[in-house]
C-alpha cells in the first residue's frame, strides 16, 4: 500500500477507530499522519533499514482490519493458555467472550484501549505521547494515525500482580489483505511488578500486516518480566515496536522467540532514564522457508550505574535471513554502566543469511561495554561424536541445536515460561530438520 | 565367525593415502593392541571404523559379524554394538552428560529392540557405573567434556563404554593423560566388559595398560601398515627397542 494510499483512507476511518472523536487524540493522529507522509515507508538507504526490504508492502493493497467484520470463532486458529488474565484481539479488535479478566485486585487496571478510551481514558492523553517511539520511526507515525485497539495495563504504586498479563494478537485474513495497528501501553508506577505475556498467532492464505506499537513505562523500582512468542502466519508481516522508558532501580527482562511469519521487524528501544536500571532483553529466532526476521535493539543508558544484557541466538535454515542490529548508547552521565550483547547465529543451509553489526556509541569514560557476535554452522565433531554413540544424524542435530539456543532460552528467569518456550522452539526445531540433512 | 574381519584396507584423508592395505581379524573374545609411531595411522583406522565423514575407503573391505560394516552410518554401527572411545573427546557445550547419556543409551537399547530406560531407571544405573569408574556425579551435571581434565574425559569415555555395552571397542589412547591410579580404576573397568562375545582394539602407547588389560596380540602400525603381529611379549620388546626398525622397513 503506497503513501498517499493510507493518506486518502485517513478522514473516513479515523472517526470510526479507538477513541472516536476526542481531540487529542485526533490531533495525536493527525500529527502521526504528516510525519508517516514525511518519512514514508522505510528504504534501505536508511542506515537501520540496510537489512530489512519492506518494499513489498507498498505493493499490496490492505484493508483497514479495524473496519472490518468481527471474525467467527471457527475460523481463529488454537489460541496457546498461559493461565492468569488474558486479552485477546483478532485482528485488533477485542474480543471480550474469548478474554479472561475478571477479578482484578484494586490498583490495577488491565484492559483494553477503546474501552479506557470510551470510559476514563484522559491519563491515556499524557501518556501514550510521552512514552512513543523516536520521532523519525514512520511505521510507529503510521500507527499512532491509524492505532486501532490494543492492551492497558496500569499498576498502581507497589502493587505486585502475581498472575501473568497475557496479551494474544491473533491476525487472520481470508479473503483480501489486512493490516491492523495496534497500540499498547503498560504503566507499572513505583514499586509495581508484573509478568505480560505476548502472543501473537495467525493464518491466511492472503497476507496481513501487523504494525504494533507498544509502550512500556516503569516507575522507580518497578520490575517488568516481558515474554513474547512471535508465531505469526507464513503470509504476514509483523512490525513490532516497543518503546521501553524506566526509572531508577526499574528492571526489565525481555525474551522473545521467533518462530513465524514472512517479513519481521521487532524493534526495541529502551532509554535507562534512571539510576541503576539493569535490563535485559534475549531471543531465539528459528526460520526456515524464505523467511526474514529482523531483530533491531537500542539501549540508551542516560544515568549512572545501569546494566543491560542483549543476548540473540538465530538458527536460520533453506534460504531464511536473519538480522540483528544492536545499537548501545552511553551517555555522558551514565558512568559505570555495565552493558553487554552478543549474537550467535546458526546457518544450516548455504542459502541461509545472517546480517548485522553491533554499534557502541559511549561518551562517558567510567564504563564497561563489549560486544560480540559469531555466525556459524553445526559443528561436525560433535555431530559424529553423538552419531559414533548411536544417536541418528536428526536427532543429534535437533540436539546441537536446543544447545545452542538454550543459552538463550535459560535467562528466561520464570520457570513456567521457560519450559514452555522450549517446548515450543523443539517443536519448531524439529519441523526445521527436515530437508536439511546431508 | 570373526567379529572383525579387515581386508586389504586402504583409506584416505583429504586426497592422501593414510592407510595402505591393512589386514587384521579379532576372534570374539580376543583382545588385540595397536601400537605404532604418531601419524602411523592408528586414529585414522579408528575413524574408519566408527565411519566418520571425510575419511575415504578407497579399497578393501570390513566385514563385522559377517556384514559390510562400511555400508553403514556411524549410528547404526554403534547401535550394532561397535564403540570408539576417542583419542580426544569432543566437549558439546550446552549438552549435559546425563542428557546426553540418556539419549545415547536409548538410541543404542532402541536399536536393539529394547525398552528405552525411565528417568529414574536410568539414574540408578548411570550412579552405578559411575561409581565403579571413580566418577564425581557432579560431572554428569556438567555439559558433555567441556572444561573437563583430559583424565576426566577419558574416564567419561569409558563410563560411556560400560553403559553402552558394545560388543566391538575400540579404544584409542584411552590411557593416555590419566594418573597411576585412574589408570589402574579406567584399566579394570574396561577389563569388566571383557567377555567370550567381546572383543577389543586397544591402541596405545604404552605397554603398562596392557599389565591390566592383557592383549591376546599385538601388532605395529607403522605408515599405514600392519608391519609386525606376535603375542604379548612384543609390547615389551617395543616398550626396550622403540619403532626405529619399523619405520625403515614401512618407508
Ligand atoms: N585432514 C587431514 N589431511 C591430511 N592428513 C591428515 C589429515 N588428518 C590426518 N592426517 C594425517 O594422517 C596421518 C595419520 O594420522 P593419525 O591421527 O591416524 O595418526 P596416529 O597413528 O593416530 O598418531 P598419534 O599416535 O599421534 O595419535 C598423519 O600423518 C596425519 O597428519
Ligand atoms: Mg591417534
């Protein structure tokens, strides 16, 4: 869908998406709309577009989602349980009968958007602005033009929810192409704590376009475990954005397993606003087909004493790409941060490809910051070694291969989680196999 | 029927002849040592029979109970009860022993029409074998040889060996970096899998593992040639001459 397409569509179905008619947020559209027609849609010439071609999106023509007929529950595909609270929108819209959240002790609010739009929703009007990702990111203007529904969540001061949160996006689209763009924000003041759980699945035979913003802020203190399994169907595009702002002392953990999709960007920006935030964001990416997926982190340590973590491990088979981009600042004033990040990549086919680099920008003189990153294949030792012991060529290469993403896989510090990714990411190891044996 | 029968053997590694014509056949039962010169060939001849990608036969033939040996994959070769302890273990970072023992020994006891082992079967037969071989189980916990001693990674070998139960060992070197008393514990552990259905290949290069484990033969590899067979006694003439001898008569 070209520029001037998304221009022309925006006076009709603004009106009709989350939040009506109130003015700021009409404004707040507005301006997303005249910087999207700025930007337009990324190109490679831009430096952090270099690996990733969304050029295939300008040829399609998407339907808004937001406007469209509710989807029949037949037609969704298995949505995975995690327990806890539990949100699902199809295609952006929330779909209460298939929702969980119910009993919520006082201090919290998790909900969804157009219904804290509709009800009580001005706190939105200070916080979804503030929180946004970098100005020049046109697919985050073009969402906030078009954003649709999404997930609020709000912790008041020191409340700690036990329960996970689990956000489901499911994207479907039967008979022509969709694109939604959903807009989610998550508060934890002072003290709070909580485990949000991201799903995003999806089927089609025609393609649908994901570009969802999300928006993290953590209060002092406040600690945030973020897990998010991307199983997006083999037609769509996911654009992911998540804008990460924490205070002193918050921490963040982040994991995110790829396992779907055709062309995916999952972009982090985390700005360390505060005294001694320790983040820490991981992921294991496995594609096989003609897949891309593109992981593309930036950290901003702006205070003294923070710490972040960056560990990408990528198993990339046929003629799969894979990217990652990690970007780490270090402010003039942030001394002593302590960051790290390291990606491993996999190839298991000569048609596979891996790209990236690491990028350090540090302007204090008080730090410890490294880097690194290996791109490699099986190592035939120790296949022949577990093969000379009896255990056949697939199984010892699904072997080698739950290793080496298991590095990744074991920060993930809740235990519940941990195994189910594993499960997940064996299953998907072991579709991968196939065909690649030698 | 031969457990071994080796052929005329010729093999080679990138393009070069490695192993020129070697012919060598183990009785079940029998224990035979290899000794010979570094580069003479005794790992490659090892690699050949556990069927490791790259090294080529290029004439001759290997017959195990009676079958085309070389026809098969490395797994179906342990599965039919042949074990190469190697000369240097591989560390597989990421990979707990006890995962991979598991795993091993299930594969070897599927393949021979078993049940596979319940965790907790397994556990009591693995802390007994370890046992036996003076092995910490703290070790098991560690990924497989990575960061162990190379005494460590011997002994790992050969508690795979006792779990695995294959009829055909061939054991490169596995005393090689381990102290007087492992040697002695590593020594009687393999002498345990000593049978009348079993057979060994002990390469070495020392006679004193042969004190514990007593070959029925012995030969000289040297450039890729059986140069000289005989009984026990030719490991002490070796141990008193060295090979100089044999490297003349191979050029
Ligand atoms: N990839 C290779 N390319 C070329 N030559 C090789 C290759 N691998 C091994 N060789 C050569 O094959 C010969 C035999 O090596 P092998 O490892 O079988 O010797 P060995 O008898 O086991 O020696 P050692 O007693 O030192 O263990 C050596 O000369 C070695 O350099
Ligand atoms: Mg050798």
């Amino acid at each position: 869908m070209t520029v001037p397409a998304f221009i022309e569509r925006f006076d009709a179905v603004t009106p009709r998406l989350a939040g009506g008619g109130a003015d700021w947020l009409r404004r707040m559209r507005e301006d997303g709309l005249s910087r999207f027609t700025r930007l337009g849609l990324p190109s490679r010439k831009a430096e952090a577009w270099k690996y990733t071609d969304l050029s295939a999106l300008g040829g399609i023509d998407f339907a808004l989602a937001a406007i469209e007929p509710d989807v029949a529950p037949h037609h969704l595909p298995e949505i995975p349980e995690f327990g806890g609270l539990r949100l699902v929108f199809v295609n952006d819209r929330f779909r209460p009968e298939l929702s969980e959240v119910e009993r919520l002790p006082p201090g919290v609010v998790v909900a969804d958007l157009a219904g804290v739009l509709a009800g009580e929703g001005d706190f939105l009007a200070d916080w979804l602005p503030r929180l946004a990702p970098p100005e020049s990111h046109a697919l985050a203007a073009l969402n906030t033009a078009f954003l649709g529904d999404g997930l609020v969540v709000r912790l008041s001061r020191g409340v700690r929810l036990d329960r996970p949160i689990h956000l489901v996006s499911v994207g479907t689209a039967r008979e022509r192409p969709l694109a939604f763009h959903p807009r989610h924000l998550v508060l934890l003041e002072d003290g709070a704590a909580a485990t949000l759980v991201e799903t995003h699945v999806g089927q089609g035979d025609v393609s649908y376009f994901s570009n969802g913003v999300l928006e993290i802020g953590l209060g002092a203190g406040a600690e945030l475990r973020h897990y998010k399994i991307q199983d997006e169907a083999p037609t769509a595009f996911h654009v992911a954005t998540t804008a990460l702002r924490m205070d002193d002392h918050a921490r963040y953990e982040g994991f995110i397993l790829h396992l779907g999709g055709r062309t995916v960007r999952n972009e982090v920006h985390a700005v360390i606003a505060g005294r001694g935030g320790e983040m820490a964001l991981n992921g294991v990416t496995l594609a096989d087909a003609e897949r891309h997926v593109d992981n593309t982190v930036c950290v901003e340590h702006l205070a003294p004493g923070g710490r972040s973590r960056l560990l990408f491990k990528t198993v990339l088979g046929e003629r799969a790409r894979g990217v990652f981009q990690g970007r780490v600042l270090v402010d003039r004033a942030a001394q002593k941060t302590d960051a790290y990040q390291l990606s491993g990549a996999l190839l298991l086919s000569p048609g596979a490809e891996m790209d990236g680099k690491p990028e350090l920008e540090i302007y204090a003189d008080d730090v410890k910051c490294g880097h690194g990153a290996a791109v490699g294949e099986l190592d035939d030792q120790a296949l022949f070694y577990l093969r000379s012991r009896g255990i056949d060529e697939r199984a010892a290469r699904r072997v080698l291969m739950e290793a080496f993403i298991g590095e990744a896989l074991e920060r993930v510090s809740l235990e519940s989680v941990r195994e189910r990714l594993a499960i997940m990411a064996g299953r998907r190891l072991e579709s991968m196999g196939e065909g690649e044996e030698r | 029927m031969a457990l071994l029968k080796i052929e005329n053997l010729h093999a080679t590694v990138d393009g070069q002849e490695i192993l020129k014509g070697i012919d060598l056949v183990i009785e079940p039962g029998e224990v035979h040592a290899i000794m010979g010169p570094n580069g003479s060939g005794k790992s490659t001849l090892s690699y050949v029979l556990a069927g490791r990608d790259g090294y080529e036969v290029t004439g001759g033939q290997v017959l195990y109970d009676g079958q085309d040996l070389l026809a098969l994959k490395p797994e179906e070769r342990a599965r039919a009860g042949i074990f190469l302890a190697f000369q240097y273990p591989v560390e597989i970072p990421g990979v707990t022993t006890m995962t991979f023992l598991r795993t091993a020994l299930n594969a070897v006891r599927k393949g021979s029409g078993l049940d596979e082992l319940d965790a907790m079967q397994f556990l009591k037969l693995v802390r007994a074998k370890a046992r036996a071989l003076g092995i910490d189980e703290e070790m098991l916990k560690r990924a497989v040889n990575t960061g162990f001693s190379g005494g460590e990674k011997k002994r790992g070998e050969v508690l795979q060996m006792a779990l695995l139960e294959p009829r055909l060992m061939v054991l490169d070197e596995t005393d090689s970096g381990l102290d007087i008393d492992a040697l002695k514990v590593v020594a009687g552990g393999v002498e345990a899998l000593r049978s009348p259905e079993r057979g060994m290949l002990v390469i070495t290069h020392y006679q004193r593992i042969l004190q514990y484990l007593v070959p029925d033969h012995v030969h000289v590899l040297s450039g890729g040639r059986i140069v000289r067979s005989g009984g026990r006694e030719l490991a002490d003439e070796l141990e008193r001459t060295g090979y100089a001898a044999f490297r003349e008569q191979a050029a």
